[in-house]
C-alpha cells in the first residue's frame, strides 16, 4: 500500500540519505525528495502541500546554513509542516533547542534510526489521514445542513401557498 505522504529528506551525506529514500519507499512511501542542503530544500517548499521533513543538523557540507536555522526558516514559512530531525549530534542541547523551534521528534543516527524514521512518519501519515477524515466530514455534515435548510424552505413556500 503506497502511502501518500510527501517528504524531504535534507542531509548533506548523501550515500545515508540515499539509502534511507530507498527504505522509506520500500516501506510504501511513495514520494520521497532529497535535499543536500538548506538553501535549495527551502527554495521548493512552496512548491508542495503539506509534507514532511526530515532534517539533518549539520548540513556543513551543502550549504550555509545549519538544521536549526532551516527548521526556523520552513516553520515561518509553513508551520505545518512536520519536521523530524534526524542527525548524529547526540546533544541534548540540540536536541531541545530543535524541538522548543517546532521539531516533532529527534532521532540520533544509529543502527536503529531508520526504523525510528518510519515510525515518526507513520505517525505524522496517520494525522494527515485523520485531518482528511475530519475535512470530508465537515463538508458532508455542511451538505446535510444546506439540504435541510433547503427542505425546510420548501415546506415553508408550499405551506404558505
């Protein structure tokens, strides 16, 4: 089952964040860019709806500038957007800072983050299908609204005549 989630990966070290797209989409994620530095992810963001980050802290070797400059930048421009960091800064200062700036989780490279990724972004699919499921009730429950509205209108112009 592809799962339709858009997400970034952004991560200077590209064998890592080639392999990584090709768990993700072994693990039906369907659509899956790659970013080796801030400045070009966030050039495309307004390209794209809503979509999930997974953001490296020391993108130094892509660009200017660092993970948390790049969070606070996509979450000026779209707060919401869900970012995971995902980086080999085991720093609790780090990771603070990241999730005080709107990060949803932070998850150190190991041998166990890809599978910590997924999860994350099972969680992050979960709620975009759960705000899907909301919007159409909405507008259903709007729909049976106006088509009572428009009943009892027309029971109002028959009685009247």
């Amino acid at each position: 089952m592809s799962k339709h989630l858009k997400i970034a990966l952004v991560d200077d070290d590209i064998p890592n964040t080639e392999i990584l797209r090709d768990f993700l989409i072994r693990n039906g994620y369907s659509h899956v860019d790659k970013y080796h530095d801030g400045e070009s992810f966030l050039e495309s963001i307004d390209r794209f709806d809503e979509r999930a980050v997974v953001l490296d802290f020391d993108l130094s070797g892509g660009g200017e500038l660092n993970g948390l400059e790049v969070l606070e930048a996509l979450k000026e421009r779209s707060p919401q957007t869900h970012v995971i960091f995902y980086s080999g800064q085991d720093s609790l200062e780090v990771a603070v800072e990241s999730l005080k700036n709107g990060a949803d989780d932070y998850i150190v490279k190991s041998n166990a983050a890809f599978a910590l990724v997924k999860t994350s972004l099972d969680k992050v699919y979960d709620l975009q299908v759960l705000r899907l499921s909301e919007k159409r009730n909405q507008r259903i429950s709007w729909a049976l609204a106006l088509g009572w509205l428009v009943t009892l209108v027309g029971v109002a112009i028959f009685v009247a005549n």
